[in-house]
C-alpha cells in the first residue's frame, strides 16, 4: 500500500527494521546531524530522534542504499522491494502517464490542523529546526514542499527550496531565477510589488515530497502528479491565512507571503557538492502569517553532501528515484528514444546519463538543445549519452563507455550562452561568475555540456575482453588453486569464484 502519511512510511520502515528511534534527548544543534551523516554512512537505519527540545525530527528518511538508492522511495509508493532500477523506473512512469485530480477535505478531517496558531502566537522557534553543518548560515528547514500560486492562472507550484530560520516569524528562501517558483517571485510578484503567497508543508506524504523535486512542466499541478504516484487523489485542505490548499496530512504547514523588495542573509550552506559553499547572499523574506500542525509533529531534514560521490541521503535517492523516471518520461513523451535518464549515482544534480538507441550525433545535439532550453536545467550542468545497453546507474559501465567511446577531439561539446541560467551553488564558479547577489543569477560563458559516449560503427569495435574465452572458467579455477596453495583465502575473492563455485 502507498503511505498515506510521512507517520505511516515511517511505520513501514519500522515494520521492516529499517527504522531507529533514538529516546535519548539530542540537541538540533548539530547532534542530530552527526548521527544521520554516520548512519548515511554506514547504509544504516533510518534515525528517528524522539526527543529533540520536546519535539522530533527523522533524518533522511527516503535515503537508499549506496547499491539501490530507489529502494526507500519504492517503500513509499507501496511497490515490491525487489524491483531492478528499470522495472522501478517503468512502474513509476506507468503512474506518473496517469494524473489524480486532488480532493478537499474539511479541516475537521485534516490531521494537519489538530493545532493551529495565527497572529502573535505565531513562533518558528517553538520547532527544532536543525543547525546541520558546522559554519551552515543557520538552522535550516531542507526537506517540505513550497506551494505557491501563479497570479495569471489556475496553476499552483509545488517545489522544493530550502529555508533558513532568522527568528519566530520570518525566514529567507533560497529561490535561483531560472526555476518555476523563483521565476514566478522576480518576474511577477515582485515586478508587480506584490507579496507572493505561500505555504511551506513539512513533513508530507511520500508522493508529495516526490513530486516536489520532479521536473513537472510549468502550468502542470503536482498534486494531480502525486495522486497518479498514489494511485488515488492526495487529500488537500485551505490554509489558514491565506487562500492556498496544502496537503491535509502534513506533519507542519507554514503559512505566509515572501514579500517584494525585501532580502534577508541566506546561507553558506553545505549544500550537495560536500563543500561548504558560499558567499552569504541576499534571499527573498518569507514572513509567516500561520502555522498548523499534528500533535507531536515530526520534521525531517536532509544531510545535504553525505559522502558525495559514495554515499546516498535523501536529496541523492530521489535525485535518482524521483527525478529520473520524471526526466526520463518527459524526453519520451518530447518524441526522443531513451532507454534511460539518471543522475550519476550518489551525486545530486551534476552529472545525467542518458542511454539511448539511436546515437546519430545531429540527434543527440537536438536532444542536448531539448534538454538545456525547454527544461528547468538549472542544476545540471552535464549530461553522458551512452547505448541503449549501457545501465546509467552502473558508473563503472559509464567509465567504460567514456574510455571507449568519448573522442575528446569531437565527442565533447559546449553547450549554452552568456543568458543562460546557472546555478551558483557550483564550486568551480568565481565570486564575479556567481553573478547577480539579488537574484542568484550566475554570469558563466557557457552554462551546460554533454558527452557523446556512445559506440560508433564508424570506428573498430572492442571484439571481447582480453581475459575471456571459452577456457576462462579453467583458467581461474586453476588461479584459484595456485592462491590457496600458496595459503590465501580465496573465498572473499569474486575473481576466483567458478560457476561451479556458485
């Protein structure tokens, strides 16, 4: 069954021992942190802290393991355990080809509203919003949906942008012009010296925190997303202060406006690279207006650069269990042939792979122009095309590919132009390249580039591996003997093993 509820994936968790309540009192201050980074880590449980200043807080709850990230956000949209990546990423596209229109519940029946505060009793600081890296710019909410309407139609965003606590009724939100809800801030609201209204809903159900990170095209409700990954409509109840529906089975809904002109500091953070990374810039002020939430709310957070490169966290997992379905549909349904879209594995928003049957290079830069144009592009700055058999996900394939395949003379490209918009949270950018401090807009030359890595019939073709033929399994079996005569322990050693072995 899809969790109905952030409480009710936590149970399954539990149910199936991959969930630690921790009753020793842990400070937000970093404690919290510490032992979500060991337990990312070690490909450990889930940690759900149950005393935190009498509050509780759950760290990276949809983290995956390091050799099948997908597996929690399975979990969560009630499909098999066992699934590969493609019959995952097939299950999730099958869902995502299916909207659910949301339904309104009365507030009576809406969990999220058992405590509600409005006006002076309004106090952010009353929750123990985490301090998550040692020289973070403050304690951050990193894990909600951001749900905010366009003012010129029927369309209502939902995203995901984190927001740092200034004190008991404002924040700033890190919004970066160039993606749907800050292009909605700078290009409309604040042009129209208009507050934007909004709603942070923290702590949601797991198809609502899905669909926030997913590259649902602009004018396209994500509540009717999350209701196809549900299989049935996502229960949506009003605010309080302001006119927004918010998902009724929050853990916590934050109601108020960012308002135009208005900047508070916002960060450094140690954000997905695994750096902390600055400068401290200039974000939108949140000003919260209401705040609704559950007895006993739980919050989730996320350790942003967990092992970068070798570790899963939250942002990593569904990276690749949310975002990839999504992208992968969406180039489908733009007409191109994709076996395939990914992230590079345990490494958020950096690097895709595409596999692909056709290859033709004019078809590739058409696809490249797709991909850095029409989409939200604004995190990842390169893509690898490799074949159609070539799994995205197996970096060690993808290597492979690269070697084989990539002609450094013309198989990479430069793609993009000065007014292109790049994200300025990468650490290779200069302080002048980070652009606009008002907007987050970067200044880079060339904002995207892909590699084409994919066979080509025009150059010899690799015919076998040096080490394989019809008396390999002889030749390793007779290997083996020499090391355990000469008193090694073989059976840790997946190179000696025989399929007679097996």
């Amino acid at each position: 069954m899809t969790a109905d509820s952030l409480r009710e994936y936590l149970r399954t968790l539990e149910s199936r021992n991959d969930l630690h309540r921790i009753d020793e009192s842990v400070s937000w201050n970093l404690e919290a942190s510490a032992v979500t980074l060991l337990l990312n880590e070690a490909d450990g449980d889930v940690p759900l802290f149950e005393d935190v200043d009498n509050a509780r807080l759950v760290g990276d709850p949809y983290r995956g393991s390091q050799r099948r990230p997908w597996d929690r956000i399975a979990l969560g949209l009630g499909l098999p355990s066992d699934l590969s990546y493609e019959e995952f990423y097939e299950s999730v596209i099958d869902r995502l080809k299916d909207p659910i229109e949301p339904r309104a519940v009365s507030p009576e029946n809406a969990p999220c509203k058992q405590h509600v505060q409005t006006g002076d009793d309004v106090d952010l600081l009353e929750y123990p919003w985490p301090y998550i890296h040692a020289g973070d710019g403050g304690r951050y909410s990193n894990l909600h949906t951001l749900i905010t309407p366009d003012p010129d139609s029927e369309w209502v965003d939902w995203s995901y942008h984190r927001s740092m606590i200034h004190d008991g009724d404002t924040s700033s939100v890190l919004l970066l012009a160039g993606e749907q809800t800050p292009n909605l801030y700078y290009y409309k609201y604040e042009r129209r010296n208009e507050p934007m209204p909004v709603a942070i809903a923290v702590g949601v159900e797991p198809a609502v925190q899905y669909t926030s990170v997913m590259w649902i095209p602009t004018g396209r409700n994500e509540a009717e997303y999350a209701g196809g990954l549900k299989r049935e409509p996502v229960d949506l109840v009003p605010c309080e202060t302001n006119d927004l529906m918010v998902p009724a089975s929050a853990e916590l809904v934050i109601e108020g406006e960012i308002l135009p002109n208005e900047r508070r500091d916002e960060g450094p953070f140690g954000d997905y690279f695994g750096y902390m990374h600055g400068p401290r810039r200039s974000m939108p002020l949140f000003r919260v207006t209401g705040i609704t939430s559950r007895e006993d709310p739980i919050i989730p957070f996320c350790v942003e650069g967990t092992g970068v490169g070798e570790t899963e966290n939250t942002t990593s997992s569904m990276e690749v269990g949310c975002v990839g379905p999504d992208a992968t549909l969406g180039l489908r349904t733009a007409g191109f042939d994709v076996e395939c879209c990914a992230p590079w594995k345990s490494t958020p928003r950096t690097v895709y792979v595409i596999s692909t049957e056709k290859t033709d290079p004019s078809y590739l830069h058409d696809m490249a122009n797709f991909i850095f144009t029409t989409w939200g592009m604004l995190h990842v700055d390169f893509f690898v095309f490799v074949d159609e058999d070539v799994d995205p996900l197996d970096q060690r394939a993808v290597i492979e590919a690269l070697s084989l395949h990539a002609d450094p003379d013309s198989d990479f490209h430069q793609f993009g132009v000065e007014t292109m918009p790049k994200v300025p949270l990468n650490i290779y950018q200069t302080p002048t390249e980070k652009g606009d401090i008002q907007t987050g807009t970067s200044k880079a030359k060339t904002a995207k580039a892909y590699i084409d890595a994919t066979s080509s019939d025009d150059v010899s073709r690799p015919t076998g591996r040096a080490t394989e033929d019809a008396d390999d399994v002889d030749r390793r079996y007779r290997a083996r003997q020499i090391l355990e005569r000469a008193g090694l322990e073989t059976d840790d050693l997946p190179f000696a093993r025989t399929e007679v072995d097996r």
